[in-house]
C-alpha cells in the first residue's frame, strides 16, 4: 500500500498516477484487472490534476468540510488520483446511505442471470400479493416506479426481519398504477430483495456475501444494516441505503459495475442487464419525489442508478448514486474512468447541504477529470 503525503495546515493527502490519454479496452478485456495502487506523487502546478486538487481543497473549505476523500479509477482499474481532506482515509469504513442502491442492483441482476427471477416478475407471482399490487414487477422496482408509497417505518426497525417488513409494506395501499410515476424512496428495494430472498432462499445479506463480498475479497464487516451509522440491525437490512463500506472496498465493487459485471474473473449479472441500467425504462412517468430535480438537475433514473445525461430514454454513459450522507460514486465510460467521493457528513458539516455539496462538487470535477485523463 502506498504512503500518502500529508502537507499543510489543513492537512491534504494526495497520491497521483499519471495515465496520459490510453485508449479504453472492452469492458470484458479491462475487467480481468485488478485494483492496483497509484505511486506517490504531489500534483504541481503544471500537473494536468492540479485544477481537480484546487477545486476540492477549495470546495472543502467553502463548504466547512474537514473530512472526506476523492479516488479516481481508470478503465484498467489504476488509482490514477486520490485525495484525503483532513483525517479521512481510504480504508475509513463509513455508511454510503443511497450509494448502496448501485451495489444492491448488482446483486439482484445476478438473480436474474441464475434465472430465478426476470425484470419481468411480479409481486404477484414471487410473493403472493394481490389486487393493485399484484402486477408490480422487478423493473418497476429497480426503477422506482412501482407505485409504492416510497417510504415507511418498519425499514427502520432493527428487530424486524426483510419479510416482516416487507410483509407491512403489502398493507399499504399504492399511491399510482405500476410504471406512471416515480418516487425515489427506500420501499422499492426491499420488496426487490425479498423477492430474490424467496426464489434463493437465503438472507438478503447471506445473497450479497456470497455474491460480491466473499468473491471480491471483502470483510464480513462490508455488510447491509438497519441502522448504518450505528452499525445495528442486519435481519431487516435497509437495501436501498445500509451498506457500510471503505473507498478501497467499495472501489471493488464499483469496479464490478463498471465493467458491466466482467470484472476480476467474475461474471455477474449479465451484459443485457448493465445496459438495461443505463436507460429510463418509463420515459413518460410523472416524477414526484426526485432529490435530483430538487438540487435542479434534470436527472432521470434508470435501474438503481442515476442517468446524468440528456438522452436517458436511450441510455447514458455516466451514471451515479450519491448517497445522504455525501458518498458519491459515479462512473464516466465514454471517458474510461470512474470515481468515489468518500465522506460520512451530517447536515452540521456542510453549509449549503450534505447532498448539494458533493454532487455539485461530481458535476464539476467531470471535466477537470476528463481533461486529466486526457479526454
């Protein structure tokens, strides 16, 4: 593992590997690599990483942020850039909140390869839901646009279990008709995972050790909970938002989706689905609760990610999954790179607001990530 340089009063690690402007490999071909560590180098002024350094140095000390971190991935998964503010480091295991949607998507697309469920599935069929709930599919849920009230408490509850929960989430009546309205909210993913909980038998977080954990050489520790922040409750773990992971860690399964599932010899999911993730499936809909639309972004929402693009109905090449908490991973393929900002912020940290503040921070570093690379 490479040593960071600290410097000054504020206390910056930097650690840069310059890459130049190499062509992009095949997903398939660049996923046989594995994560490698940059060399320690401080960006000069004429380092083409320079503008990406000052800007998070500046934004930090605008914002009052004194703890967070920055790593950039290219298409051979080299750290080509990493920067820690303050105390934050690499391998800080933190709550990602909403980030964990992306990874959530990973592990239900690699039931749908096992052929235990489809996109097409129903509630009806899986679970055994009736009336207006019935015809809810899994695309509808990974899209958020299963007509679900968005939200409800027992996804809170540490002494529940996933079917316990979900099994109250079946008494709610549906605020719309599958497929007409989206709202972002935490209730589409559990009835998901208690879906591929059914049709494998086994718990939501036994499905994902044994899916990513386990293969991609994580710690039990890199597990879904109740309750992040407070590492509590993993019977009734919160799958849109519970997963408690470092950079380093969940640079690996970033990796994963970034390759569309060929990554490091694994095969997960299938390359159908990745693109399928990367497309609006219901265009039309009318968009309720949408934390994007709030900060004026015109983000669309594809399957467990978020499509930054114009063309979202036809698929996007960037797409991301910022968490509450700041943790914002994202990916860039048409420029060969992808990228975590890592931090644990509560609304005292950060003037301005957590969410604003790290995917203002995403939008403007694109460019100055994409020039460094050499795009």
């Amino acid at each position: 593992m490479t040593a960071g340089l600290r410097i000054g009063s504020v206390g910056l690690c930097f650690i840069l590997w310059a890459c130049g402007g190499a062509s992009v490999p095949a997903p398939e071909e660049a996923g046989a690599a594995v994560l490698t560590e940059a060399s320690a180098l401080l960006p000069d002024a004429g380092s083409p990483w320079a503008p990406v350094s000052a800007m998070v140095t500046a934004r930090a000390a605008q914002a009052g942020v004194t703890s967070m971190g920055i790593a950039v991935y290219d298409s051979l998964d080299r750290k080509v850039y990493e920067q820690m503010v303050g105390d934050f480091t690499p391998d800080q295991r933190v709550a990602v909140a909403s980030s964990s949607k992306m990874v959530s998507g990973v592990v239900l697309f690699d039931v749908i390869r096992q052929g235990l469920l489809t996109l097409d599935s129903t509630t009806g069929q899986v679970l055994g839901w009736t009336g207006d709930k019935a015809n809810i599919t899994l695309r509808h849920l990974l899209s958020f646009t299963s007509g679900l009230e968005p939200s409800n408490p027992c996804t809170s509850r540490v002494t529940f279990t996933l079917a316990e929960c979900v099994a109250q989430i079946a008494t709610i009546p549906v605020r719309a008709p599958p497929g007409t309205r989206f709202d972002y909210g935490s209730v589409h993913l559990q009835v998901a995972a208690r879906m591929a909980e059914v049709v494998t038998g086994r718990t939501w977080n036994t499905l994902f050790a044994q899916t990513l954990a386990t293969p991609l050489g994580l710690p039990a520790d890199v597990t879904y909970y109740t309750a992040p922040t407070q590492i509590l409750g993993t019977t009734n773990p919160l799958v849109a938002g519970g997963l408690r992971a470092s950079m380093n860690e969940y640079a690996k399964l970033l990796a994963l989706v970034y390759h569309r599932g060929r990554y490091a010899g694994l095969e997960k999911g299938t390359l159908g689905l990745f693109v399928a993730q990367t497309r609006e499936p219901y265009p039309s809909v009318i968009v309720g609760n949408s934390p994007m639309a709030d900060l004026g972004y015109p983000y669309r929402y594809g399957l467990t990610a978020w499509l930054e693009c114009t063309t979202p109905a036809t698929g996007c090449s960037s797409i991301s999954s910022p968490g509450a908490f700041g943790w914002t991973p994202w990916m860039e393929r048409d420029a060969g790179y992808y990228a975590i900002l890592g931090m644990q912020l509560s609304g005292a940290d950060v003037s301005g607001g957590v969410v604003a503040f790290s995917v203002d921070l995403e939008r403007d570093l694109k460019p100055l990530i994409r020039t460094a690379l050499g795009n």
